[in-house]
C-alpha cells in the first residue's frame, strides 16, 4: 500500500513529549508511578481521545486504546473469532535513558493509526495502541512489570511488595497515585482480546547501522536475568582499623565487578553490575554491608547460567547471599507472524529487511512467553547506544518506522 504522509503527526507528537522528565544530564527520567509518569499517561489518554479511540486499563494499569468501528463491541469481534491486534510499547525510562527507548513505539503507533485513518482502512478486526507501564524497572527492580503481572509471569503479591530505592513499597506508591493495590493481578478479559502483538522499537545496538537499512524485524531475545549480592561486613573507623583486623565488605563487591566481566567474557555472554547500594556510606567509614545488582545475558541459556553460578561460588567466599530477582529464558517471537510482517515489508524492493535477534528485554517478549503471538520491528539507532543520553534515531528513519508499521498493521486488519 502507499504509506499516507503522517510526518507531522509524528513530529507533532515526538516535540510534545521531549520536555517531560528530561533532566540535566539530558537524558530522562520517567520512573513508574511518580508525577512523570502521571502527566506521559495523562498525554498518551489525551492522544487516544483526539482520535476517538475507547481507553480502557488493565489490571496493572497498562493503558489499551482501541479501534473498533464494526458491528458490536470488541469483544463481540473477539467472541465471533475477529481476535485483536495490538501495538505499542512503553513510555518509562531508566534513570537518565535515552528519548527513544519505548516512546518511539507508543508515537510511531498512534501515527499509524493516522496512517490509517487517511488511508480510509477498514478495519476487519480490533486495533489497540497500549502503553505498557514499568517496563524498564528502574523504580522498582523489576523489568517489564507490567506485562508480566497480567501474563502472570509476576505475582500481585510480590509486585505489590517490591520497594523503590526510598523503601516505598509499589502498593503504596499505588496508592499514592490513587489506585487501587486490590486490583492488582492476572488479567485474562485483556489477553482474550490480543490475536497479536507487535512492537516497534529503536534498535538498542548496531546491528542496522552495520547493514545500512532502516527497518528490521526480530527472530529473539536473549535469555537474561537479574541478581542481588548481599556482602556483609563490620563497619569501623577508615583510619584507626588495621587492614588485617578489617571485615570489609566492598571487597566482596569489587570482586564481583571484576568477575563479572572476566566470567562473561570466557562464556560469550555479558554481564554488568551497574547499581550499588553500600552501609553506611560514609567516606571515612568501612563499609558494613554492601549490596550489588548483576545483569546477564547472552545467545546461549546454559551459558548465562554457568556465569551467574561461577560468580555465586566466588561470593560465597566473601560469606555472600545471592537472591535471583528476575530471569526470562529464550524467547522467540511468532515465526508466522515475524515472516508474514517481513514478506509484507519485502514488497518494497528498495527496502532489504534483515531479522535480528536483541540481547533487549521488551514486553512483546513477555507477550509471546504467554502465548500472545508477538513480533518486533527495529528502527536503527545511528550510534548504536541505548539507556543513555546519546541514544538516537534520525527523523527519516523514525518516519520509515512509521511506514513500516503501517504497513505491517494493513496487512494484519484488513480483509
């Protein structure tokens, strides 16, 4: 089909949502549940009513807006086989992320739906645009929190007990946003009604910039995880303590940072810890206890594991507890759906379309976990850096995002 011009829509969009949460550093930080998230929510509820879309939440408050101008209700298309297709993806960051990261999905997704609308599509089933809430875990520990409480991947009662770096708990923060923690849970009605997901993203690597095309589709994400090291120690004075007489608890974290890579690196996998928290943080205090967060990942599942255990054994000589706080194995998305989405880009014989696979976490990889069939498109990212200030996407290929997507989206609801 031939793409509507919707660039102003999307730059239209893309400017309304620069200012929100920016910070000094000029990256963002859009972290769930506080007063950012609240006006990126109030935005996206606002965008949705522009376009006569029906707004309705989730059982973890994962915002759905859909289009439906057929006979009966969605769900009437749903209970009569007319299943609905979903896009989207989240508007959260991680503490000082990039502009890209999630909100490039959300806008390219109402955008499309502008593309739409112009091109006078009739839809054959349901349309949803949804903003995934606490993808990224930056408050609370846990990524893609909101897809996985309601595929039930995540209890309510442990989401409702995961505390932000302040102690908060994510109920009361809840509670604090005017919610109801009660509501909190597995939410079948919102499943029933997706046939199909499909995300757009900003490519989180260089993958597209070494193939010198735009737009790729994924084949799967790595298996990953998260982990906590506790270090204990003895805090004592930093300048009376003989070294020999010391129980200092950074040591044990400083080995775990330096293992960490070494491990990796022998295992073709990666592994970061990039959060600390240390007791009692004083300059001139040794450090009685000391608290570490892993993150691993890479092609191969046995792998990944074999790193965290081989960095679970060295701990244990620094008298370390370690606690898994999330893993995700393998996940591939939907073959029929990813090779229908690339045959329909491959029409266009100017556009080569690569299939990648992404050591990124994303709700469609929850999605397609919990059987939801989901596929990824990646828009490449010149500098290939993501969860940072210099991540970036070019205004045209933003726009051969957008045209992708629509493309893709025309194909899956009509006729």
């Amino acid at each position: 089909m031939t793409v509507p011009d919707v660039t102003a829509s999307f730059d239209s969009m893309w400017a309304e949502l620069g200012p929100v949460g920016r910070v000094s550093s000029g990256g963002y930080r859009r972290f769930a549940w506080t007063r950012e998230d609240h006006t990126l929510r109030e935005w996206f509820a606002a965008e949705c009513a522009r376009r006569g879309l029906d707004l309705v939440e989730d059982r973890m408050g994962n915002q759905w807006a859909w289009w439906w101008d057929g006979p009966g209700s969605v769900d009437d298309a749903v209970a009569a086989g007319n299943s609905g297709v979903a896009i989207g993806s989240h508007l959260d960051s991680v503490p000082d992320g990039g502009a890209y990261d999630g909100p490039l999905g959300v806008v390219s997704s109402l955008a499309a739906v502008d593309a739409l609308r112009a091109a006078g599509v009739t839809l054959s089933r349901p349309l949803a645009v949804v903003n995934f809430v606490d993808e990224e875990g930056a408050r609370f520990g846990v990524a893609c929190a909101g897809s996985r409480v309601i595929t039930g991947a995540m209890t309510p009662e442990r989401a409702l007990g995961l505390t932000d770096a302040d102690g908060v708990r994510m109920a009361d923060a809840l509670v604090s946003a005017g919610r109801d923690p009660q509501a909190v849970g597995r939410d079948e009605e919102t499943l029933g009604r997706v046939g199909a997901f499909v995300e757009l993203h900003v490519e989180q690597g260089r993958g597209l910039v070494d193939l010198e095309v735009p737009v790729a589709v994924a084949s799967d994400i790595w298996p990953h995880g998260r982990w906590r090291f506790d270090f204990p120690g003895e805090a004592n004075h930093a300048g009376t303590t003989r070294l020999e007489d010391r129980r200092d608890a950074m040591l044990g974290y400083a080995d775990l940072v330096l293992g960490a890579r070494k491990t990796a690196q022998l295992r073709g996998c990666v592994a970061t810890v990039g959060k600390v928290s240390v007791t009692p943080g004083g300059v001139n205090a040794i450090p009685s206890h000391v608290t570490g967060w892993l993150d691993s990942r890479g092609p191969d599942e046995a792998e990944v594991r074999a790193t965290v255990e081989e960095l679970r054994e060295r701990a244990a000589d620094f008298g370390a507890t370690v606690t898994e706080e999330s893993w995700t194995g393998t996940t591939r998305f939907d073959q029929p759906l990813s090779d229908r989405l690339r045959g329909v880009l491959g029409r266009d014989d100017a556009l080569s379309v690569p299939v990648l696979g992404t050591g990124a976490g994303h709700d469609a990889g929850i999605l397609a976990s919990a059987g939801v069939p989901s596929a990824m498109l990646f828009v490449r990212n010149p500098t290939g850096v993501s969860h940072s200030p210099e991540e970036h996407a070019e205004r045209d290929d933003c726009h051969a995002g957008v045209a992708a997507l629509t493309a893709c989206v025309t194909d899956l609801v009509t006729p």
